[in-house]
C-alpha cells in the first residue's frame, strides 16, 4: 500500500526490494514466493482506502477503442492474405516477420515507476471499489516509447522465423526507425538466417514481412504506401520480395 501511495506500481519485485526482512520467510531465510505474497498480503492485506474491498490483480479500465477505419483496413488486408490459399507451411518455410523496437532504459525512479505501470497494462493491483480513481487507470504509454533526461533509448530489432524468434541489438549510433535504419536492419538478415539455419534442406526463406511503420513505407500523394528508397534497395539486394503483412498495426494505431 506504501508503494501504491508513493505513486509506484505495487509488484512482488518491489516490495522485496523495499522489505527484504519483511519478506523473508524466517524458517528457510529465503524469501517467500510470489504466490504466497500476494494470497496472504497483497489480496488479504492491501486496499485503495476500504478494508473491506482488498486488492484484486484485475483488468484496469480501458480509455481506447479501435477506430472504424483502422478495422476496415484489418480486414482489407486478411482478406487478401486468405486470397492467396497459401496454406501455414508455406508462411512457415518462406517468410521472416520483422519488426524493429526499442527500450528506454530509466534513469530515475519516476520513470520507472510509470514504465511498470505500462508495462503491466490491463492488470494491476487494485480494489473493485477503487477502480474508477485516476491512479489505478492505465499507465502513461509514451514511458515505454519517448526518453527524457537522464534516460537511455535502445534500439534492437525482432525477426521471427521458423518459430524461432531472434533479437538483433543494435548500437547507440543506429538511426532509428528510417529508411536508414530499416536498410541496416536488412543487411544483417543473411548473416542472422545463416547463423539460425546454416544451409538449410530447401534453402532459407525469402519473403519479408513488415508493417507499414515510417522506416519501411511512406504515404504517397495518391494515397498508396511505396516503400522507402533505402529500405527497398538494401532488402533487394538480399531477398526476393518485401510485402507489408500488418496493415493493424499502421503507424496511426501508434
């Protein structure tokens, strides 16, 4: 409850980080678990003001929904997918999903806090009556996505494959998601496939999928989405096609 009124988001982490001695079960001198933290404090002990409404770990209210527009172009986009009749095995042994990240790395405990709130999403610690306060709403969502002072911002890329998903991390001189930055990305690709699946029996996959984010299309006059110059050139040179597969995740969804 501490926590929760220093403006922290209440986690098992936390409080074993602010009561290690509270936290430790004097029998084994370990820590107790987390299930036992929250069945025998967090769910029995805590509250938003009523004791008689403890904390439950539930969905927070959401404040978005999905726009008209957006989930036409959701459709549009599955629809022409299941055109194609191409069956899992064929997405399984040709395409790469790629799709670029980064971190922001905290540099003080207010932005770390908000960051675990919006890393928890829905779910938080709260209690049914308490639901509607302003402090147990969703978190700030721009913590995980735009650094302040004294903060780190870590750029690092997702490409799954095969069922395998691997992590490219990139270093502090990496432009950012531009065209730039998307050709950098490509240019690793057939290193990290030949790392992944050596000479693999059918050869490796050459189909890349993107979402329409600004470092792979841009928004033409004609309201068409050409890919951006650098990206195309270097992904060229590498594979076959590049075709966008996520138009719900268009960068107006961000």
């Amino acid at each position: 409850m501490r926590m929760k009124k220093r403006g922290l988001e209440p986690s098992y982490a936390g409080a074993l980080a602010r009561a290690p001695a509270a936290m430790r079960n004097p029998t084994t001198g370990e820590p107790f678990n987390k299930k036992t933290v929250y069945d025998r404090v967090f769910k029995t002990h805590c509250h938003d003001g009523d004791a008689a409404d403890p904390w439950k770990n539930q969905p927070a209210l959401s404040r978005t929904a999905v726009v008209p527009s957006l989930m036409a172009e959701r459709l549009a986009w599955a629809r022409r997918e299941l055109s194609e009749e191409r069956g899992a095995g064929w997405y399984h042994r040709h395409v790469l999903w790629l799709d670029p990240q980064n971190h922001i790395l905290p540099g003080g405990e207010k932005k770390a806090a908000q960051q675990t709130q919006a890393w928890k999403g829905m779910k938080r610690w709260v209690s049914d009556g308490a639901k509607e306060r302003s402090r147990n709403l969703q978190g700030p969502r721009v913590a995980k996505s735009q650094a302040s002072a004294g903060d780190t911002k870590v750029w690092y890329g997702l490409v799954l494959v095969r069922g395998k998903v691997h992590v490219e991390v990139f270093d502090e001189h990496f432009p950012g998601e531009t065209g730039e930055g998307m050709a950098l990305f490509a240019r690793r690709l057939p290193g990290i496939l030949r790392r992944r699946f050596g000479s693999a029996q059918g050869g490796l996959p050459r189909v890349v999928y993107t979402d329409k984010g600004k470092g792979f299309y841009r928004r033409g006059v004609d309201g068409a989405w050409p890919l951006v110059r650098a990206w195309k050139a270097e992904v060229c040179m590498c594979f076959l096609s590049a075709i966008p597969y996520l138009i719900l995740i268009h960068r107006t969804t961000h």
